[in-house]
C-alpha cells in the first residue's frame, strides 16, 4: 500500500463504516431507551428516575442526527474519491469502499 491514496481510501473507507455502525447503535439505543422508561412507568418508579431515564433519551436522540450529518458528509467524500480514482479499481481498497458504501446508504435519508 504504498500509493497514498490507497492509505487515504482506507481511511474514508473505515470512517463511513464506523458511523454507519454508529448511527445505527445510536438508533437502537433510542428504542431501547424507549421501552425502558415504558416499563419503569408500568411499574410506578420514582420521579427521579424517570427523569434521569429521559434525559438519557434526550441525550441519544440528539446524537442520531449529529451521526447522520457526519455519515452524509463521510459518504459525499468517499463517493467523490472513489469517482476520482478509477484506476485504483483492480485494488482491494477499492472493492471494500464500493461495499461499505452500499452498505452505509440503508443509513442516510432518502
């Protein structure tokens, strides 16, 4: 790997899978968060800690679209290399961007 922009592709490569798999922590997390404070309702829990419960909601709510921005932008800049850098299609590197990036669309807005 000793072309740079082989090195480069790696990295926008690892950087788009990484907040795709983000996003979609961040998104389970909020349904999960969800069904937690249902069920310390049901059961009548303090105050207190529904609060807390919700302010952890809040917190993983605002991190979806921060994600989201993030893996679009990501996206935009590994699409654009690989539009780029066509002769590098024979590599590896490459083939492994083309799959996370189709991979990663299932994770930005339509």
């Amino acid at each position: 790997m000793s072309d740079p922009r082989l090195r480069q592709l790696t990295i926008k490569t690892g950087v788009v899978k990484r907040l795709s798999k983000e996003k979609t922590v961040y998104e389970k997390e909020v349904v999960t968060q969800r069904n937690r404070i249902e069920k310390l309702k049901t059961e009548g829990a303090d105050d207190h800690v529904l609060r807390k419960q919700e302010e952890v909601l809040q917190e993983s709510m605002m991190m979806v679209p921060d994600c989201q921005r993030r893996l679009a932008k990501a996206f935009e800049e590994l699409s654009e290399m690989i539009k780029n850098e066509e002769e590098l299609k024979e590599s590896d590197q490459y083939t492994a961007a083309v799959a996370i990036l189709e991979d990663a669309k299932v994770n930005l807005p339509h």
